[in-house]
C-alpha cells in the first residue's frame, strides 16, 4: 500500500492536474508550459499557506 | 505600392476550419472518455496524449496503491457526485470494477486521499476528452 505523507500527496496531486490544465486550456506549447507551472504553484503555495493559517488558528 | 490584404471574412469559414468540423465529430469525444488519452492519440496528437495518459492514469493508479474507494452505488448527493467522477475514468474503471481493485470502505486517512485521486482523476479525462472534441471541431488548434 503505498502511504504518502499530506504534503507528498498535495504535489503528486498539483503535479498531474497541473499537466491536465495546461494542455487542454492553453493553445501553444510554450503557454502550456507556462500555464501549468502558474497552475502548480498556486496548488502548492495555496496548500502551504492555509496549512500556516490553520497552524496559527489552531494555537 | 504595397497592395492592402484582404480581412479574412467570418462568414466564410475557412477550409481547414470546414475540414475539421466535417463528418463524425464525437470520435474524439468517446475515445477520450474510454481511454484516458485516446482522443488525442485519434487526432495523431502523440505528445499532447501521451502526457494527459500518463498523468491520469498515473493518478488513478496512485488512488487505487493508496487503496482509495472505487464507487459502486450512491445513497447521498455527494456520493452521486463521487460515482460520476469515478465513472468518468472510462474503461479504467469498467476494469477495477471487474477486477476488484480498490476498497469498498475507507479506513485509512491515505485511502481518504486516494478516493479523492480517483474521482479527480475521472474528472480530468472528462476535460481532456473535450479538449479532444474541441481540437476535432477545429474550435482548438
């Protein structure tokens, strides 16, 4: 059974839908590429900030 | 002196354009639903297919390895949701069905996580099934 921690499941999951997104909603590749690193990071960043926010809320 | 060219016409479409919305549009459509990639690799788009394959089959698998539900019925409004997601993955899931991959329940948080790959990943060859019509249509270049 493969187990990933909370943050290793965030990226897998950042990673492949990131791929999905900037294929189908962008026409060149260069934009496809573009497009799904802005898409990556906002999964990831987003996920690191609400995690910081739900840290201080909880203390 | 330079002669002015012509604005293209909209009410012309043109050939390519003609070409591309002629016959039997919804191949695409079907062949990416039932198999994550197909409506691109129809459409001779290696790289482009090759990569959503492996990244939505590479979610399912992830899904079921993490042994994540695989819905077979629905009692509540969200788990209708969760079936149509699931059901989205296409051959994919006829197949785990079949073969019994996936959990029946959810015990584990991992398994919570994989749930959620499964069902996502249902819903992303749904969009690039789409994204298949709309490169057939010629709406998408």
């Amino acid at each position: 059974m493969f187990r990933p921690d909370h943050f290793a499941a965030v990226v897998l999951f950042a990673l492949f839908v990131s791929v999905v997104f900037g294929i189908t909603q962008r026409e060149t590749p260069r934009r496809m590429v573009m497009y799904g690193l802005y898409c990556f990071t906002l999964f990831v960043g987003s996920a690191i900030v609400l995690s910081w926010v739900m840290y201080l809320i909880a203390r | 002196m330079a002669t002015p060219s012509n604005p293209p016409n909209p009410s012309k479409p043109s050939n390519k354009n003609a070409e591309a919305g002629s016959g039997f549009v919804y191949g695409p459509l079907i062949a990416g639903w039932l198999v994550p990639g197909g409506g691109h690799f129809l459409l001779r788009k290696w790289g482009r297919g090759a990569l959503l394959a492996a990244s939505i089959l590479g979610m399912f698998i992830l899904g079921i390895a993490m042994q994540g539900k695989v819905y077979a019925n629905a009692h509540e409004i969200l788990e209708y949701l969760a079936l149509a997601g699931d059901l989205g993955n296409g051959l994919v899931y006829v197949f785990c069905r079949m073969f019994g991959f996936g959990a029946d329940q959810v015990q584990v948080t991992t398994a919570d996580y994989g749930t959620r790959f499964i069902v996502v990943a249902g819903l992303l060859n749904v969009i690039a099934a789409v994204d298949a019509h709309n490169l057939r249509t010629g709406r998408k270049s």
